[in-house]
C-alpha cells in the first residue's frame, strides 16, 4: 500500500454561510454555520486517506482534543501521531458568499517543534513513499523532516501555503511544488518541478508549460479544493504515475469538491472519482 506521511496545521473550521463578503466595518448576518475538524495538512491527510493510501499525520493540538481527534482519525484510517500542547487548538473562520468564494480567517493554535518530529513523527517519514509538507507549520519542523527524507530517499511534496521566505536548505530538498499563482509568484525559481494550480482553469506544469484543464463544475463551496489536489496528486505519484496523469486525477478530485459545501463532505473517496482526460 502506498505510504504517506503529512504534517500540518491541524484544529476546528468555522464556517459562515453569507450573501456577501464585508465592506469596512460592516456587519453581516450568516444564513447557516458548521464545525469540523480542519486544517491545511490535516484536510490533506484525510483526503490522501481516501484515496485508499496507509497515511500518517503529525499534528499539534491542545490536551483535551486528543482524544476526540484521535477517534476522528482512526475511523478515517489515519494513523495520527498528535503531540499535547498547552496552547489552545488552532481554529479557523471560513466564509462562504453565495458565488462559492471564500474568505478565511486563521488562529495558529498549538504549534509543533522539530523535537516532535523526531519523538514521535521519525520512522513514518522515513519509511514513506512521500512527505508532504505545507507552509502551516514553523519552518524548523520543515527542515527537519525534509532531512530525515532526503537521508531516507522519500520524495518531497511542498505546498508553499501560505506563502512566505523559504530556506536555501529547504527549497533544495523538495521534488515537486505545488503553489496556486500568487504562491508561485512569491517562490520564484526553485529547484524540483512545479505545478501551479489555477483554481477553475485547472494546473499548470512549470517544466513544459501544459495547462491540463479541470472539469467544469458548478462551485459550491472552494474551501480545500487546493488540499485535496495535492493530497490525490501524492498519491497518484507514490503509485507510479507520470505527473501529468496525476494532474488529470488531482483535477477531477478537487473539481468534484467544490461542488459540496465544507470540507469533510467534500472531500472524495477513490470510487467516486469520475476522471476527464
């Protein structure tokens, strides 16, 4: 079974349905709100999960929701390594308008330490297929789970979000980047390939310029389409696919989830996926 390990920001999503995004200091009454587990490297892992891969998640949360967390993650096949913090868990706040367009409003929460990584997080990166890595958690955790991967072969998948300054030691590490186009703009030239999601217009594959169209859906709800695009495109390159095979598949995934509403919901089980080439 294809192994992946995933680290990230893990905590509760709010969601706001609204008709409208705000205007200054203006009030908005939402028509409908939800809850549920979120978070950049969690929505990953979850959907990596459901794409039939043995998953492997670090994450840090506060003591209480360890438990229910961790329940969470056993009845998605997720094996969760989750570290007790002190801090309260991350939330974040997502509104919605009535186009599918969001807006997102992020508390950090408890955060992880490189000492996590190597405590309880070292043997799941190094016996992985791919690690994947997001820009949701303190730089030093990143290098140091990208050094356990390049000393153990494992392949570097890194989505730049969001977007800030990397380390020369970071960037040189990583195979493959995933940036939407403002990320892309503030990564510049890296080593590894890229490949720029392009939201409703699909991917776009850096080293040959291919734009591979998504299909065209109704949007719903936008919120994790970018996870699930790069969760189903680790996978399907653990597996052995070329890139741009794996580009049409992470395509149709995060298309099919925009058109429900939150994330968890939305997010697709390998059965359901109805490819488009």
């Amino acid at each position: 079974m294809t192994r992946i390990a995933v680290i990230g920001l893990v905590g509760r999503s709010l969601f706001f349905e609204v008709p409208r995004f705000h205007s200054g200091g203006e009030t908005i009454h939402a028509s409908g709100i939800h809850e549920e587990w979120g978070g950049k490297g969690f929505n990953q892992a979850v959907a990596a999960a459901r794409q039939g891969a043995q998953v492997a998640f670090l994450g840090a949360v506060a003591a209480p929701d360890v438990k229910p967390l961790g329940e969470f993650c056993a009845k998605e096949g997720i094996r969760a390594a989750l570290v007790a913090k002190k801090t309260p868990t991350a939330c974040a706040a997502i509104m919605t308008d009535g186009t599918g367009e969001t807006r997102v409003t992020v508390y950090p929460g408890a955060e992880l330490d490189a000492e996590d990584v190597d405590k309880g997080f070292y043997e799941k990166v190094a016996t992985a297929d791919i690690l994947l890595l997001n820009n949701e958690v303190p730089e030093t955790v990143n290098l140091r789970a990208s050094e356990i991967a390049v000393e153990s072969g494992v392949r570097i998948v890194f989505n730049p979000a969001p977007a800030r300054p990397l380390a020369d030691a970071l960037k040189d590490r990583v195979a493959l980047w995933t940036p939407n186009e403002f990320e892309e703009a503030e990564l510049g030239d890296v080593p590894g390939e890229v490949v720029a999601t392009l939201g409703k217009k699909g991917c776009r594959i850096r080293s040959t310029g291919e734009v591979i169209p998504a299909p065209a859906v109704q949007s719903v709800d936008s919120t994790g389409a970018g996870d699930t695009f790069n969760a189903v495109l680790a996978v399907r390159l653990a597996e052995g696919e070329c890139l741009r095979d794996a580009c049409i598949a992470a395509n149709a995934a995060a298309a099919q989830s925009v058109a429900f509403k939150y994330v968890m919901p939305s997010v697709p089980r390998r059965p359901r996926l109805r490819l488009a080439k």
